[in-house]
C-alpha cells in the first residue's frame, strides 16, 4: 500500500471525475485509474462506483474515506514534527493561501498582528484553493487562508478543523468603460449581444461562490464564456485589456475603481459578499503557532481588514 494510492482517492472524492483528479495529481488517467484500482484491490472492496455517471462512492469508500483523511493527517503531521524538531523550524509559523490574498491581503494583515504582538519568522506558500486545502490537510502547513462562502464546501471535517474570520471583502462584477462612462461589457447582456464573461476556473473557490449567485437568480444572464483561469489577478489583466467582464475582489482593485480604469458591470444585487477566513487543524500546533493562534483570536476584530 502506497501513501500516494490514499492522495490519488481522496483527490476522486472531491472531484468525482478521473480526468480532473488526474491532472490535478499530475498524471495520465490510466496510470490513475490503476493506481485506483491497485488500492482497492488491496483493501479487498470497491471504493468507486463507476457504473453512474458522475461517479459517486460505495459505502465502502464513503466509510475509508473518513480513515484516508485521518490517517494522512496523522502521518504527514508526524512528518512535519519530526522535521521540525530544529529550533528554526519549530519557529517558522506556515502558512498556505490562495494567490489572491498572497499578494492583496496577508501582507497587510500579518503586519497588523505583528504590531500587536512583535514580528513572527513566517513561510507562505501560494497556490491555487484545493491545493491549499490538500496542504493544510496534510499537515504541510499550519494555518490556511481563503475565500469563505456559504455556499462553498471547502472539504475539511468540521471536527477535525476551526476557523476564525479575519476579514471580508466583495466580489465585483467589473469592466473596462465605453467613452461614455459605463460599462463597455454589461450585465445581464441581452440574447443578441451576450456580455463576454471571464471565468474562474471550478478549483477556484471564489469562482464556486460567483456559480452559486448566477444559479440563484431567476432570471439568467445572458454571458458568453471567452476565458477561464483560476487565478484573479490573470482575470484582472483580462479585463483591463478589454475581453470582458469579471467577479474580482473589490479589494484587488479599488484603485482602479476610483481612477475610473474599471467600472462595476451591474448593479448591487450582482455583488457577492465573502469572507477571509483563517483555518487551523484541532490537534496542537508548535508552541510558537499556537501563540500566533491566540493572538489572532484576540485581536481578530481588530485585525480584520474590511
């Protein structure tokens, strides 16, 4: 049984599609599909119920999947201990985030905690929202921040994982303006002339919020989908160039906002309100992230950055 068998399933139970959990683990579908099969072979049952489509778990695999995250934490946890035994390391608080806090958010916020409580020896490793989660539930990093929406799963046993809220922001369907002022790509858009939308990607979290609010209202807008990136900041440059419209946080691009480079694209109830969140495993951190733990606790009204 290989470690890398338990990674493989757990990627199949969130995307319950082997072309995607393939990709995102880095390898060609066969060779997944029969690293697949090789652990349920080993285990003695089929995880997969492969005859519906999408495809979904047998009991069995619901029930292994509970133990497959659990017993990964715990071994990369251990992991991690071990590397950390060096006074250096066991210092080093580690965070993951997603790219667009990397580069808007954290810098400010981790300034504003450490004017509280003293500069911290911290390491940040950027990347895109199920990567993030894959990292803290492995135990490769400390704490996780993110994007929150109610409506996005962020598959993290609530029992075995907490979270604090340590800001808010907004997404902002924007574009370029036309010579008059507006909105050069409108919403709702009409069926001769669809708006040109700029897309998230489906790994990408605030893209999932921005999917909800479109399914919820009861009257669809008329969008044609020219781009797709899991990242915000390529979306931005997209849409400063002209090739449509996009949901970006206002914090991203407040500047543009009021130098009149960007306009909103529709009125207020195209707007999705989200949260930052900040995540942690339940079991004990190093001594040093427990204290930077306690300390955002403490000043979490004070430090989030609306």
């Amino acid at each position: 049984m290989e470690v890398k068998w338990l990674e493989d399933f757990l990627s199949l139970a969130d995307t319950l599609n082997f072309t995607r959990s393939a990709e995102l683990r880095f390898t060609t579908q066969p060779a997944f599909s029969r690293r697949i099969r090789s652990l349920e072979e080993w285990l003695g049952a089929p995880l997969i119920e492969r005859a519906t489509q999408p495809i979904s778990l047998t009991p069995a695999g619901q029930k292994f999947r509970a133990i497959a995250e659990e017993v990964l934490r715990r071994l990369f946890q251990v992991r991690e201990d071990v590397r950390h035994l060096d006074l250096a390391s066991a210092n080093t608080i580690i965070f993951t985030a997603t790219h667009s806090l990397s580069l808007n958010f954290f810098p400010r916020w981790i300034r504003t905690v450490e004017e509280r409580n003293g500069v911290l020896f911290t390491r940040l490793d950027s990347n895109h929202f199920e990567v993030c989660v894959q990292t803290l539930l492995k135990g490769h990093a400390h704490f996780m921040l993110c994007h929150a929406h109610r409506s996005v799963d962020l598959h993290l046993p609530p029992d075995g994982f907490r979270s604090i809220v340590v800001g808010g922001d907004r997404l902002l369907p924007v574009s370029t303006p036309h010579e008059q002022g507006g909105p050069a790509h409108a919403l709702p858009g009409t069926r001769e002339q669809p708006a040109h939308y700029l897309a998230y990607a489906e790994t990408s979290a605030i893209g999932r919020a921005v999917d909800h609010m479109l399914e919820q209202r009861p009257a669809k807008p008329q969008l044609e989908q020219v781009f797709v990136s899991h990242l915000a900041a390529v979306l931005e440059s997209m849409v400063r160039d002209g090739r449509g419209l996009a949901w970006l946080p206002e914090s991203q691009i407040k500047d543009d906002l009021s130098a009149g480079r960007l306009v909103v694209a529709g009125d207020e109830s195209w707007t999705v309100p989200v949260e930052l969140r900040l995540f942690r495993p339940e079991h004990s951190l190093p001594p040093k992230s427990e204290e930077f733990w306690a300390a955002a606790v403490a000043c979490e009204a004070d430090c989030a950055l609306r």
